[in-house]
C-alpha cells in the first residue's frame, strides 16, 4: 500500500495542478527519503525547474522537469504528496517541501508540494535516466497490450503460487496485497494454485478480474484502509474501501456464497479468500 489505483489518483491529482509549474524551492527535512543525488544536490538541481508532465509506472510516481531530468517518487508503506496551502504548518511527518510558483488555475494557487511519511520507507529520486528504475518493471495490467494471450504465455512456465506472482513487481506492476485478495476471489483462484495450473478459462478470468478491480479502484479514488495512511493530494479518503470484497474479511460471510471467508499467509502476507469459491489445490 499504496498500489496502482492509489498511486494512479495520486499522479491524476498532481498533473492538473503541477503541470506548468515551477518549483521555486526544495527544502529537505529528511535526508533518508532522498535516493539519488545527495540532499543538497537534489534541493539545488530542482529549484526552478518546470514541471512538464505528471504520470505513473507501476507503483511510482513519475515528475517530467523541462530541462529533461525526472523526478521519482515511490510513497511506500505511509507516503503521501499533498498538495496544502504554503502558510500551513509543517508537521513532524513532512519529509521535503517542494514550493511553487502562483498559478491562475482555480484551487491551485498559493500551494505547496509536501512529501509526508511516517514511517520514512518512501523515496524521492532525480535522474536522466528514468529506465535506470523503471526499467525492469514488468507490464502494465490496463495497457492495451496486456493481451489475454500475453498473460496466458507470461503463466505457462511459472511453478510459483499465483499469489506471490502477481506481487512481483518484474512480472506484473501495481498490484500489491489488497487487489491482488480482490482479484484472485472475483475470478475464484486459490491464492495458492501453482501459476501453470490455471486452465484457460482461469486466465481468462483473472485478467479480467484484475482489470475490473483496479479500474473500480481507480474510479473510487484509491482504498483509504481504517490506518488512514492513503489521501489523496488535496487530503481526501480513496472511497473504495467500501467496495471489498474479501480483504479484511475473515469470518465474515462471502458476498457471493455465504460462507464463512478465511485468512492465511502467503509469502508473509495476510491472504483472505472464500473456500468454497476458491477450493484449495491439489498436491502439485
């Protein structure tokens, strides 16, 4: 957390407000949250650079500057960019502040750029060369070229649990624990099934449901969970928590059969599905 969708509204928020942007001046409260170049370095290349574009690749934020160099940002467990008025307090959470030229876009003037991150796991890098980070990434589940095909030959040759598979970030980007739970149960797939044991029609039914989940997400606004840990840039919930199906639901009823949902770990991490929409594996 935060995955794709949050990630997603996080870059849709910054690119209406920070496009055709200067950034006056960074001010670095937390040397740890800056990869690369060193703290100071990074302050000073900013400082009157032109914000040209705002996108996303995979879970990372991507800040196009005009003098070709681009800004990375990875919000981890608890980052946030909010974008708050310039005589705001800063709190003891605010790693960078990045200050702003005034712009005449209605609800964008007189704001600032803070990065926020309680538990200092997030990281800002300034490079040439976004593909030194981004290269390895696998692709992108709403891309137009993330085929039915192209999924089923990427899960031919791989043994793993398809949990774990669809975490890996080199294999498929975005998805992290919450819609990867999400997923697995709209298309009734143990989380546990080895990745070559899907027929055909399972694939079939998993990109689906993976596509379906992160653009249901993405409309919501992100999944603000009970931590409150996600807001989007201007400080708003994502609304989609109300939307689970099964994440977070142990003991509680499944919304499609009425049995009870269970909860294991899987690679370490809480995995909740329905066992009689997901039957187990057999021994494989």
């Amino acid at each position: 957390m935060p995955e794709l969708p949050e990630v997603e509204t996080v870059a849709r928020g910054l690119r209406a407000c920070l496009t055709g942007r200067t950034i006056t001046k960074v001010t670095v409260h937390w040397p740890g949250s800056i990869g690369t170049p060193g703290p100071r370095r990074f302050a000073q290349s900013l400082a009157g650079r032109l914000v040209t574009d705002v996108h996303r690749r995979g879970k990372w934020i991507v800040i196009e500057l005009n003098d070709g160099q681009t800004l990375l940002v990875h919000l981890r467990m608890t980052g946030q960019l909010l974008l708050e008025h310039a005589d705001c307090p800063v709190d003891d959470y605010t790693r960078v502040v990045f200050s702003l030229d005034k712009s005449s876009g209605a609800g964008c003037d007189h704001l600032c750029l803070r990065f926020s991150d309680m538990r200092k796991f997030g990281r800002l890098i300034l490079t040439d060369d976004p593909s030194d980070v981004l290269g390895e990434l696998g692709p992108e589940p709403l891309a137009d070229d993330f085929t039915v095909e192209r999924f089923r030959c990427m899960l031919a040759k791989r043994r793993g649990r398809i949990k774990s598979l669809l975490l890996n970030q080199h294999f498929l980007v975005g998805l992290g624990n919450i819609y990867v739970n999400e997923a697995l149960w709209r298309a009734h797939i143990h989380p546990l099934r080895s990745a070559h044991s899907l027929s055909s029609d399972e694939v079939e039914a998993l990109h689906e449901a993976i596509r379906f989940v992160l653009r249901a997400a993405i409309a919501g606004g992100g999944t603000t969970l009970e931590n409150g840990n996600f807001r989007q840039v201007h400080g708003e919930t994502g609304e989609f928590a109300g939307q689970l199906q099964i994440y977070g639901c142990e003991g509680e009823s499944c919304a499609c059969c009425g049995s009870l949902v269970q909860r294991i770990k899987v690679g370490q991490r809480g995995t909740y599905f329905c066992p009689q929409c997901q039957p187990p594996p057999d021994v494989e």
